[in-house]
C-alpha cells in the first residue's frame, strides 16, 4: 500500500492484517510512520505474532 509492503488487505473493509515476527525488526517511528499512513486513508490494521497464526 503505498510506499509500504502489508501482509493482507481487504480493501472493501478498509483493514490490513500484519503478522509479525523475528524479521520485522523495524523503529517504533517507522511503525508509527506506517500506521499513520494507512490511517489516513481509513484503514484500521490487526496485528499477530506468527505463532498466533502458524502451528
């Protein structure tokens, strides 16, 4: 989306699904950054760790 990779989108609801782990090693200001981004053109996102996800 944008300047910035996202795991999923749905963009009919408006929200992004991140799933993250060891790799994404990323500055709480680019987070910020990023979160700021999306919100601004109305997207909500749902954040899990891998391991919430991957068995």
């Amino acid at each position: 989306m944008g300047p910035y990779i996202v795991d999923f989108v749905c963009p009919e609801r408006r929200l992004v699904v991140e799933l993250d782990g060891g790799q994404h090693q990323v500055s709480i200001e680019y987070y910020a950054e990023r979160m700021n981004y999306l919100g601004q053109r109305g997207f909500s996102a749902l954040r899990f760790w891998n391991n919430q996800v991957f068995f």
